[in-house]
C-alpha cells in the first residue's frame, strides 16, 4: 500500500528525516515491528480457537474408544491406540469395505461436479464478458443458486426429485423422455449419483462463474485485438488468450471447488435426509453415520484425521505443482 | 484452507450443541418435547396451556421447544456430550437403554420415582421399557402406544372384503384385490430407519428371531432374522401390494397416503388424530390388530407390535432437580395424562389415568389390548439405537432394490444384515 502513495520528491510529512534522536527512532522501529503482530493476534486467536484446537481434540479422539459410555465424561474413555485407524484402514472389514466404496464415490463425485461447474462458469463469464443489453439482468440470474441458503435450495431439490409428485419426473414424462406409468426413482438407487451430482453443480457453478468473471476483467482488451489482428479465431483466443491469463485464478479456485466439493456434507444430508444410498455415499456424511449413527466417536474421528491428512497431501502436491509450473511458464 | 475445509468433517463429533441453557434461572426450566402431533405448530399449542397450568401452580415458567424425531436423538446426544441443553426431555422408550449408558440422566430409583407419585402409579409393561433391566429406570413413561393395522371402510367394502385381515396371508391377498390405478393396497415408510427396524423387530419375533443375545451381542443374520425381514420386505418386491414409490418415503408420507385414500392398509401406531388432521374423518377407518402368520414359524412368539411410547427423562446437569421433578410429576398426573393422551390418541401411561371414557374409543381399546397383551419390548441393551439405525438403514436399501425392479432375495437379505452386524462390533 505503502508503494502507492504520492510520488515525486515530497517527503512525508510525519516521517522524520534521519535527524531525530536515535532513541526515539528505535523505539519507533520496535513500535512498528510489532504492529503487524499484534494485528494478527485476534485473527491467530480465532483460528486456534475455531480451527486448530478443535482439529487436535478431533486427533486425540481418534486414538480413544470413545463410545456412548464415555461421551458425558471423556476421561474415563479408554485409551485404544492406533486401533481405531487398525479398523478404517482394513479394507476387508465391513467398516473399511464401505469407507473405500465411500472414497471412490466422492472422488469420482469430486471430479464430475469440479469439472462442470468449471466448465459451465467458464462459459458463461466467457459469453458475458462483453457488454450487451441484459447483461446485467443475466449475471443477477446466473448468480442465484449461490445467494440461496443451501437447506432452502436442497430441500426445494428432494421435492422436485420425488418419484411420483416430483417436478423432475413430471417434466420428463411431458417430454416423453420417460415411461409415465413406471417413472424413474432420483432420490434411491442408481440415479441418486446423478441427482446429487446436479444439485451440486447447480450449487458451485455460480461460485466459478463469479471468480473467472473477475479474473476475465483483468485480461487487457490489446490482447484480444492483437489476436484479432492476426487472425486468431474465437477459440484460438480462447486458448492462447484467455485460459493462460486466468491461471492465477484458476489455480485457486478449482483447488476451492474441490475441497468444498469432496468434504460437501450439507448437499447429501439434506437431499437424503441423514442416509445416503451406497451409491450416493459421499465421505463426510460416511463419517457423519460411522461417528453418530453408531455412536463410535473414536471411529468416526480416526477416519477424519485420514481424510483430513489425504486433503492435506492433495492440496501440497498440488500447490507444489501449479507454482512450479508457473515458475517455469 | 485444507484446515479451514476440514473442519466440517473433523470436528463434527468435537462440537456440542450449544441449545438452551438453563444457568442462573433456577425458576425456568427447558422441555424438549418429542413431535407427537400432526406438526410442531400443534404440539405447541397443545402443550402451551398445560406449561402455563405448571407455571401457575408452581411459579416455574417451562420453555418448550418441539424437537423433530429427525433431529431428536442427535440433539440429546449433543446436550448428554456438552453437559448443556435442556433439564426435561421427551425420548422415544426404545432409546432409553442407550441414552442411560451415557450416564446422563438422572437414574429414577425408588426415592426418585417417590418424588413423581412412586412406582405404582405407572404401567408396568410401559415403566419396563424405560431402561435395562435391574437397573434404576432412566424415565417414566409419559405416552404409550402400539402399532396396529388400519384399513379404509370403503376401500374394503368396495373390493367385497368384509373382516380385516388377521394374517399376513389374508393381508396380502386382501392387498392384491385392493391394488388397482391410483390405488396401492398397503403403505410403507420405507426410507425411514426408525419405522423399518420397528417391523423387523415384529416380524423376528413372529418368525422366532431374536436381535440380540441374551450376553447382548448382536444377532442380526440369523435364518429367523433373514426370513422375517424378507417378509416384510416382499410385501413391496413380491407381492406388489405397496406402491414402489414408497422405498422414498421418510416424512411420513405413508400416513398421507392412507388419509388420501392412496392406500388402502396401514401399520402405524395411534394414527388417527394425524388422520384427522388430514382430513379423514374418523368414519371412514377401521382399526385391528397387526396380523400373524397362519402357521406359526418354529420358535415364533405371539407378538404383534413392540411396547412403543414416549418417556420423559431428567438430565442430571440440570440446575434445578426438584423443579424437573415436579414438572415429571404434573406430566404424568391423572389431569394431564387424560388431557395429553386424548389429544394425541395415545394410551395413559399411569393406571389410574387409563379408566377415563376417552380411551375407551375404539382406537385406544385396540391400542390398549395390543399393549395389554401381545406387545414386547424392543431389546433394552445399550445399543439398541445403533439396531434401529443399521438394521433400518439395511431394509431401505432392500426397498430400494425392490422398488428398482431387482429380485431382493435370502441371500441378499442376509449379507445386509450381516454387514449391519459387523458394524455394531467396529
């Protein structure tokens, strides 16, 4: 900030030339030191308090059998080791079985709804990007999904994917796409994958719209006309253009999408009401039932950490990568 | 961000429900009430007026609030873990042993259960599912209800069916003659793990099954267990007499169904005050007691609904015991039983309460004989809820199955269960 003020030769007014005491200037050089520091304080509070602290208790339950027995006084929870991870990681146990059913679910989840939301926000921010008339009115809209409580939005979804009263269903059949007298089921079996999947990507694409929205406003127009000059067409610009000047954008937001994406609980919880079918069985709400549903809090907070630790290394490979990558373009 | 990201999944059992507290205002106290009415706006106003009763005899003010079965375990779970919530709870009696291994409410030994007008006053069978046996219950029963079979007068008349069905033979071949266009002959909820593990509790009795061993193990894949739970399940996948659009239903859309003459039959407990509700006027259904199999299966029990109902229970972090007891006590007193019960068609739980003339309607005579004689506890064992969660959670995806078209067989049945079981020993 600092860089921006006034130029030219004008010195600042309450920024003493070198000619005051030198006591007084290193106080003033400790003041300023820990200014930012103590700025920091209440933001490092709240993130230990908020963030940190909870995670580490999440560790320290993991290694506990802490069941209905214990969970009024924790203390008496026998400590259990690293059985509770003995127990995630066994993938032939019935327990282990399912949470790896879970993680190909969620990761397959993951990259569908990433993917499209990317594409879809792309698309559009792309066919907004110059003005017309509506433009304004058709940004409003398209940013809609994203103003709306999720329960709200969720709970509107079920009722559209209901089998015999649902909108979904009654739309299809008008259309013929459907036999009318045996409709399919969305929110059950097979295409309960594809329900969640849409609801997700109608819920996260605003997000990317908006952020490559923003990114697209800083790409300078002479680039588009200098492509334009030398016959670039409209995908040729795109690529070379476009797609290259909003990597800093995307960089961060498909690493956002995909772990608000891949950690989702509120989508199936609502949609599902608490059990998801197997084939809709995303981690979160997997290890919402293992830890509630069974009352096996250690259980459901060892798989936790081993989420929490796969997210991490996810996330470092891939910070690792796009900046090096980066440094090398 | 990863951390930030996180923490919905790794703290999800770290956090408490914060709710209500009830510090520093001894003279208030905090009521979770079950939803027993047809929607939490009624079970306010029901219950409104009795709170300001309390509050005018005893000058403590009760703050209500009308948890959604859907919510109510979590809730209870999240104020037993956080020492913080309410003081007075409604819990459904099958959770009773569960919620008393947390060692969070107050156990009712006989001084207790002294203080609410002593052990006498209560139902037997109801005060037995309020807790492990041997043990000081962990509530007093407050409503008790039974399943029963409820069956649509013209609907029956219509399809020249005179008597209800007394077996599960005649229920299906009643069902078959009333499955026409637009019209199901039974209907189940089938997404709704609660209700499914009710009904596998029946059907295993019928079929000689048993969920849990007398050392408390689970026993869920048993041959009695598998073919009860197919039963029940065939009534969707083989005999087609439920609607397969019922393998979605967990908000109670079966009842609807039934009030709108979608359905013919329905096993439900103390529905008809929700009938009214919707519109079906108490004319129009008849009630009979759930049926049996014609031959009874080797070891089968003649046992036709589990002794359903609702407790009320004291948490021991409560600041003011002598005020939650004495809101137990004006709950289950005479006056208020009848009040209470009449308004929900449930059945007193207290003795004295039960010879008023509004329980002798036919609803409650056959609510109250079911209970009087052919009902059974759920198992009282700690992990009762983990049963009712797993084994429920099984059957809705065999409805799905069956509701997709997919042959559901024994086979299936009894990898379902059997994963179910290896859950409860993780």
């Amino acid at each position: 900030m600092a860089t921006t003020t006034a130029p030219g030769p004008v010195r600042p007014a309450g920024r003493p030339a070198q000619d005051g005491p030198p006591s007084r200037r290193k106080r003033r050089t400790v003041r300023r030191s820990y200014l930012p520091y103590l700025l920091l304080v209440p933001a490092a509070l709240l993130e230990l308090g908020i963030h940190v602290v909870p995670m580490l208790v999440g560790v320290w339950m993991s290694l506990l059998e802490l069941t209905q027995f214990h969970i009024r006084d924790w203390s008496t929870a026998p400590f259990a080791g690293f059985e509770n991870y003995r127990v995630t990681f066994d993938f032939d146990s019935a327990t282990g079985k399912d949470l790896l059913h879970s993680f190909w679910v969620t990761a397959l989840y993951t990259t569908l709804s990433v993917g499209f939301s990317w594409m879809l926000g792309l698309a559009a921010a792309v066919f907004l990007q110059r003005p017309f008339k509506g433009r304004a009115l058709l940004r409003t809209l398209f940013l809609t999904p994203y103003a709306l409580p999720v329960y709200t939005a969720v709970i509107t979804w079920t009722f559209m994917f209901q089998r015999d009263t649902g909108l979904v269903n009654h739309a299809l059949d008008q259309l013929g796409l459907i036999d009318g007298a045996n409709p399919p089921f969305w929110l059950i079996g097979e295409n309960s994958f594809v329900a969640l999947l849409i609801v997700s990507v109608w819920k996260s694409w605003p997000f990317a719209f908006l952020c490559l929205m923003a990114g697209l406003q800083n790409v300078p127009p002479e680039l588009y006309e200098a492509s334009a000059i030398d016959g670039a067409n409209f995908w040729r610009r795109l690529r070379d253009v476009t797609l290259p000047m909003l990597r800093p954008v995307n960089q961060v937001l498909l690493l956002v999408l995909f772990l608000w994406t891949f950690n989702d609980f509120n989508t199936p919880y609502v949609l599902f009401g608490g059990s998801a079918p197997r084939q809709a069985d995303l981690i979160s709400i997997h290890i919402y039932q293992s830890s509630f549903v069974t009352w096996n809090f250690g259980l459901g907070s060892a798989m936790s950490v081993a989420l929490l630790l796969f997210l991490l290394v996810v996330t470092a490979v891939y910070l690792l990568v796009t900046n090096r990558r980066r440094e090398h373009a | 961000m990863a951390v930030a990201a996180l923490l919905t999944t790794a703290s999800i059992a770290a956090c408490g429900d914060s709710g209500d507290s009830s510090e520093g205002a001894a003279k208030t106290l905090t009521y979770w009430a079950s939803n027993q009415g047809a929607s939490i706006e009624f079970d306010k106003q029901t219950l409104q007026p009795e709170l300001d009763k309390f509050e005018q005899q005893t000058g403590i003010k009760v703050n209500v609030e009308v948890v959604p079965w859907s919510d109510l375990l979590n809730r209870l779970l999240a104020a037993a873990t956080s020492g913080k919530g309410p003081d007075v709870v409604n819990i459904g009696n099958t959770w009773s042993a569960s919620l008393q291994a947390t060692n969070a409410l107050v156990p009712f030994d006989d001084a207790t259960l002294a203080k609410v007008g002593g052990k006498d006053r209560f139902v037997p069978a109801a005060l037995a599912a309020a807790g492990a046996p041997g043990k000081p219950p962990a509530a007093v029963p407050l409503y008790s209800l039974a399943y029963a079979l409820y069956y649509n007068k013209k609907m029956f008349t219509d399809a020249g069916v005179t008597t209800p069905p007394t077996t599960w033979e005649e229920l299906v071949e009643t069902g078959k003659k009333l499955t026409k266009s637009g019209q199901w002959g039974l209907a189940v909820e089938g997404a709704n793990p609660s209700e499914n593990s009710h009904h596998a509790f029946t059907f295993g009795q019928q079929w000689g099954g048993e969920w849990f061993d007398s050392a408390g193990k689970p026993t869920f894949d048993t041959p009695q267990n598998v073919a009860a739970v197919k039963r029940y399940i065939d009534l969707m996948a083989v005999d087609k007499i439920v609607n397969p659009s019922n393998a979605e239903y967990a908000q109670n859309q079966s009842v609807a169904d039934f009030a709108n003459r979608k359905a013919a039959m329905l096993l439900w407990q103390a529905a008809g005050s929700n009938f009214k509700a919707q519109g079906m006027s108490p004319e129009e259904w008849g009630i009979a007691p759930v049926p049996f199999p014609a031959t009874t299966p080797p070891g089968g029990k003649k046992v036709n609904s589990m002794v359903a109902g609702i407790n009320m229970a004291v948490f021991k972090h409560t600041e003011n015991l002598d005020g939650s007891l004495e809101f137990v006590k004006f709950m289950t007193s005479d006056a208020e039983q009848v009040i209470l019960n009449k308004t929900y068609g449930s059945l007193p739980s207290v003795k004295t309460a039960n010879a008023d003339p509004a329980f002798q309607a036919p609803e409650q005579k056959v609510l109250g004989e079911v209970l009087g004689t052919t009902a059974a506890p759920l198992p009282q064992v700690p992990e009762e809820s983990q049963f009712e969660t797993l084994v429920g959670t099984a059957m809705k995806e065999l409805f799905a199955d069956a509701a997709g078209g997919k042959p559901v067989t024994e086979a299936q049945v009894k990898e379902k269960l059997g994963v179910a079981q290896q859950k409860m020993g993780s």
